[in-house]
C-alpha cells in the first residue's frame, strides 16, 4: 500500500491525522459485529494498509461479507502511530464502494504452492509471493531503461519476424497465415520467432553506436526445465568501437546499478522474499554488489577446477570443456569468491560472429557468472574481418546467403564492436531468488503450456 | 556528434581548446592535398563535427581514400569559435584508427528516395533523415518509460504466444514448429500472436492497480498501406478504479508529456524534420501541446459533421457512422481546432469488453485525434458486470470459452477499469512528420516483405 510505503521509507511522511481516500483489495479480514480489521492492498507493494471500522454507521454484515480479494474504496482518517505494532492505520469514516468476491475465488490464503498458482496466472500475482516477484520484475525492467537512458543509448526494436535464423543456435518458431497460404511474406519465404536481436542490433550500432534492445525472443526446445521458456525477454546491447575489456565493463556496471536501485526501492518485497530463502537472498545480493569483478582466462578457469576435478560430476575438465553450471558456481562461489568474467572460449561452442583471437584458438567471448546461479550475461566482441567472419560461417555449415548483409556491414563501416545479451527472466530470478523461471513471467510459455 | 549538441545546447560547455578523441563515421569529406575538412557523426544527433586535417603529419592520399561511411578515430583539439559559420570543429591531430568503406556502399549521399532506402533497413539510418527518425523514436519509447516510472506504474509483459484471439478484431498469425509436429504447446492447442496486451494486462491491472504493456503486437491483414504493419509496438495502459473521465486525462497527459519532453531533446532533429516538410512540423506540434483537450460526444460530432457533409468523400453521415480519417481530421483541425476526445460510440463497431452505456447503445469508448493525422489513441472504460459482457460476447458470436478466464475477472475483484492503446509507430509517424509507417521502425514488415 502506498500509504504505508511512503510512511515507512519516508519519516515525516505524514503527522497526526489525515484524511484520505484509499482503494484497493482486501488481503485479509478479521473482527466481529462491532470491529473490523481489514488488510487492504492496492499493489503497489507487499506491505498491506489496515483499515479499522467500528461505530453504527457501518454495516458490520457487509463488512464480514468482504473476503480477500473484494474491491474496496473507502474514506477515513490515516493514524500514524509510529510505536504501536500497526504503526499506520485508517480509521474508516465510510465506505464509498466495494465489490464482493465471488465464492469460488482461488486464492484463499497465501499457503498456495506454486505449481498450482501457475494454473491461474491471471490472479497469482495477488499472493505475497508472486506480487513481489512481479513488482520486482517491473522495476529491473525501468532500471535498464534508465541506466540506458543516463548513458545516452538509443533503444532499438530488432524485429520479432525474422527470415534469419539467428545465431544457429536453438529451434525457432514458423509462422503461418492461413489466409495467405502461409505466403504472408512471399512464397518461399520463410518466417521465423527472432531467436536473438543481436545481429538486427549490430546494424544499428554502426551509425547509432550505442544502442540496446529490450522485447521478446524465442526458443522452440522441446525441453521441459526450471530455466527455459520458449517466450523470453532479452536485453541486447551493442556497442561502435569497443572491444571485450570494455564490454565487460559495461555488462558489471549495468548489472550493479540495476540490481542496487531496484533492491533500494523495495525494501519490504526483498526482505519478504529475504524470509522465504532463509536469510540467504539479500546477503547473497549485498555480497554481490560490494565485491569487484574478476576477470579470468578460460585457460586458467581450466587448470583452477581440474585441481579439484574430483567434486564435479563432470569430472573431465580441460581445454574444450562447455562449462556446467556446477563448474561455473564453483568458480565464483569458492575459487574466487566474487561476480567472475570468463574470457576467451574456445571457438568450437561459441557464436559464428565472435572476434577471433591470435591464437587460432579462442574468441573474445566473456561469460559473467554470479554466486548463486552461474552465468547471467554472455556477450564478446564481434569479429569485424569480412573474410574471417565468412569462414568461419562456412565452417560451421551456416546459410551465408541468409547472412550476406550481416556480412557486408564489414565493409560498411563495421571497424569494431562489442555486445551482450541478458536473459531477463534469469535476471528476475537472480535478484528475487525463485528457482522456477516460468514464475519469473506473468504468463509463461513452456512446451504444453500455454494459457490464455 | 555529442561534442557539437553539447556545444550548442549547453553554452559554456567547451571553451578555448580542449583535448578530445573522437570516433564516428564520416558523413562528408572534401579538400585538397593540403587541407581535408571531414564531416564525422557519431550516432548521438543528426548534426556533424567537421574535422580539419591540415599539416605535414597527415597522409592525404589515406585521407582522401576515406569516403562517406568509413569510420574513423582521430585525436585533437577542439576549437570553439562562436562566431564562425562552424561554431566548433576539431582541429586533428592524429588518426588513431580507420575502417574504409567498400566501394559499393549504397548510400552515397542524402538524396536517396525512402522505397529505396527501404530496401536496406540495415544502413538506412545513416542518412540525416532515417537517422532523425529513429533516434526521435527511441526517445519516444524511453520518455514513454520515464513518465510511467514517475507515476508509479508497473510495466508489465503480455505474452506474445496466446491462445486467444484478443479482441475478436483482426487476423491473426498462427505458430508452428516442425520438430513437435505443430504440438509444441499441445496437441489441438491454438497458438497465435497476440493482437493486443489488453486482456492479460488488465488481469494484471486488478491487484497491481496501475500497468503498461509496451511491447510488440503483430495483425495478418493483408493489404498494404501506408498506415499499417503486420508487427508494430503497442503502448497499453490499464488502471483500476478510473472511469472514463480519468483515463482520458491519461491519455492527454501521456502524449503531451511524452513529445514535450522528447521535442526538447533533439532540437535538431526535429529542425531538419521540419525543414523537410516546409515548417509544417514544428508549428504543428506546438499547436498540439499548447492546445487543450476537447472532449465531446459522438452524437454531437456528428451533428457537426452532418452540418457539412457535401465536403467528404463518405457524406452518409449519422449516427452508427464508424468515423474515417477525413471526418477525423475536420473534427479535430477546423471544427474543434484542438486535440478531440470523441467519447460514447455506436457499440456495434467496438470492441466487446468496452463498458455499455445506460442508453444501451454507446459505450463508454473513446478516440483521441489530433490535427495532422486523426486518431492517435483509442482507449475506454471496462465493463465490470459479468452478465452485459458475457451477453455482449455472445451477441459478437466470440467463443466464451476462450474467453471464461477473462470473463470471471469480473468475478474475481474487477469493480472498474479503463485503458487504451497507442500504436507506437503511429505515434513516431506523428512526432517526425513522415507518411509512410514503414519509416517509423527499423525493419518494417509487411505483406511480401520481410527483409533480414
């Protein structure tokens, strides 16, 4: 309730007695025909407004009839008493206007397991839970606009329809009309779901130099797990002339800033979910945040995790290995106990596009791995020779007349640049602490999922 | 380049000579063997620093070898001169890195017509007119962020995969993937793109009170204008609690706010914008935001638009007329001479969920038009009773199934609510002057054309 949020966050906020007007939903209500304790929310934050009604003029049958979830609009006196148990509450005058909650409301408490709630994702954002990891979500979102925004970034929309195929990587959606015969875009035309805004955003970025993309991308793997939607949400910056040191600088740079304002403008949503992980949430976090970013050469990641190869269960660690999610927490939970920056991969399982080292080897590619959960931001710089670029697509059997124009932006003015990508679900889950992606989205979409 | 807006818009910034590096791409070079004057742009604005290269320690032959487009990196001195016709320019020092353009580099000058830019979505935003567009655009999209970050509304993700077919109104793309045998979200499950966010925000409207969804949207009708895509960005706000009235207000605050604020940030976009269109722009636009709303009934509007039908093309004016542009226009530009609300409309050409009048006829819909191009915004107040809406579904023979979730909204704590959308592209059409939607988004599609 924003009442109390201002209340609370802001000291002085308001004094004495002060008329006002409230409307919200009915979290809980308890009393008997001569008082009312109504816990009102207007979903602005977890913390709900307790609204007291006593004295003849109120109806105490309807009052009781009001269960959680009724809509409310009701006038009265806001009492700040700071050193009692409610240190606000509203001193109902009247009741301007409700609405009843029908019987077979689904959400009758707060003791919902999340699976169930997953089957009504069109009011599971009423429960504490998902109302803070929602609030939550919103404020990253507006976090990365205006950490954008300060530093004069241009946001681009890459298209959603695509007739590239992206990176290779992953299983992309068709798309179809049925009016057109499914020749919507042309016969022979294939339409395809943007798998990423990379390659769209890197076009941008010579001419604009600095840019981002932030809307939804999709993935069409058959595979049911805690960590993938077929619909997602990625942010995408590209950067003219800088290279992988200066990327990495950015990708930490956002990633603090972003999780710092956001945890700072919700105070009681981070110390609900705080309580829910056991205390583990906000430490993690703050640890995070005060600890600077190690950069580290996959080379060395190497030899570090085959001293103590025995623990993992992929135990076969050396130079080609793909790390693991076990690999990469141990890595920056134990080995260097702090946010770590892999650089330079191997070739063989990164992107087609990624600026080739010396060595033959390696690409320019970072991988950013936080405490808790392993790699939030991969990225790299981009190769920006023509010939090497094309090889290397020949290489790995990619269509290059579907690429061409990707191509010709090295001879177009393409002199350097660098970009990574964000999944910004992981993002909500990293920062709230669930460890199921499709409650980090209003409306998930998983393989036999989809509602509404 | 940020040095020249900086210099122009925040007198005192530079003064004397400063050290500075720059990096852009070049936009103009001409001189001789002795002296080179190179116009350099760097993304930020559609105005150029001129470079200056004169002295022994240049290369003239390198110099003269980079053409329009090359990117360049170069060191120097800064001058400001006021009074000059050049009020800054860089006096070079030292070429830190360059990139040639190749020969064949489409874009050989500003006088290339917009079909054949349209051709090459990925470089056309290097011209001055491309450029102006899409920068006003992405501030357009974060001034949109910012003003509902400041009113403390929620940003909230609609999916783009549903099963519904959102407001019964325009042909949808469907989705498929081959390796499931289109079953990927279960077999005789429909998945299509989503034509709107309006019914998944508004059930996030109802517990978070104050939402937007900005996101993209996508229509398979098959014709081709110039006012239509088949993927464009939606802009749409839902709030509980606000009638008609109050989001109407919204609406009008939004848009003023919005192009106020992103007028000020480019100046000389917006000055070229309105060179090109002979000083229509600009007048225009502040006519706009220096006008107040006016808000007025259907009926009435066409009482007045009845007085001087002989004018239009469609003269069968009265009341169940679904108003065309033309009328639009009249209203808002010679009859109002301000922005128009046209509220309470025929129910029978809108949408479903708009709240029914007492005189069982309109509904409490509204159109915001303004001069230069009519409607702009279409938005309105929810019906709220369960029993009109499920009536009014069957009488527009929508399938209620599909719909129950929504339906029992009105069940589940929806007491009011009002929102409407912005066609995003529309908007930037709006605020840039151009007549052809497919120049208001970097890689436009539409039927037959899907580029990259």
């Amino acid at each position: 309730m924003h009442l109390v949020k201002n209340f609370l966050l802001k000291p002085g906020f308001y004094d004495g007695w002060v008329d006002v007007e409230v409307k919200g939903w009915i979290s809980s209500n308890r009393g008997n025909k001569k008082i009312r304790f109504i816990e009102l929310n207007d979903g602005s934050t977890v913390k709900n407004l307790q609204v007291v009604f006593k004295g003849n003029e109120f109806d105490f049958d309807l009052l009781d009839q009001l269960k959680p979830g009724s809509a409310l609009v009701v006038k009265g006196k806001l009492n700040a008493t700071p050193n009692s148990p409610q240190p606000i509450e509203l001193v109902a005058e009247q009741i301007l206007e409700y609405k009843k909650i029908a019987e077979d409301y689904p959400i009758q408490g707060q003791e919902i397991n999340l699976e169930t709630l997953r089957e009504i994702p069109q009011l599971r954002h009423r429960t504490n839970l998902l109302r803070s990891v929602m609030l939550i979500r919103s404020t990253l979102a507006q976090e990365v606009h205006k950490y954008f925004i300060a530093r004069d970034f241009h946001w681009m929309a890459s298209p959603i329809f695509t007739s590239n195929d992206g990176e290779g990587a992953g299983e992309t959606f068709l798309v179809s009309d049925k009016n057109t015969n499914n020749a919507f875009f042309g016969k022979n035309k294939k339409a395809t779901l943007g798998v990423t805004g990379q390659l769209h955003g890197e076009s941008y970025a010579i001419g604009m130099n600095k840019i981002y993309t932030f809307g939804p991308t999709f993935r069409a793997e058959n595979s049911n797990t805690k960590k993938h939607l077929a619909e997602f949400w990625m942010i995408e910056p590209e950067v003219a002339f800088y290279d992988l040191k200066q990327i990495i600088e950015l990708a930490d740079d956002l990633l603090k800033v972003v999780i710092r304002n956001t945890i700072a403008k919700h105070k009681f949503e981070i110390e609900y979910l705080n309580n829910l992980t056991n205390n583990e949430l906000l430490p993690r976090l703050n640890h995070y945040l005060d600890t600077p970013l190690t950069i580290v050469d996959y080379s060395e990641a190497i030899a570090k995790l085959a001293e103590v190869k025995e623990i993992f269960e992929n135990k076969d660690i050396k130079f080609g290995l793909d790390l693991g999610t076990e690999h990469e927490r141990y890595l920056t939970e134990v080995i260097y106990k702090s946010p770590v920056a892999v650089i330079n991969f191997p070739k063989d399982f990164k992107a087609f596009y990624m600026y080739q080292n010396d060595d033959n080897k390696t690409v320019a590619a970072f991988d950013l791995l936080v405490p808790g959960i392993g790699e939030l931001i991969g990225g790299s710089q981009r190769e920006s020779n023509y010939d090497k670029l094309l090889k290397r697509i020949h290489e790995l059997n990619i269509d290059a007349d579907d690429l061409q124009w990707y191509l010709d932006l090295r001879r177009f003015g393409h002199m350097q640049s660098s970009g990574f990508g964000i999944g910004f679900e992981r993002l909500v889950m990293y920062v709230t602490g669930i460890d199921n992606i499709r409650d980090a989205i209003p409306y998930p979409r998983t393989p036999g999922n989809i509602k509404m």
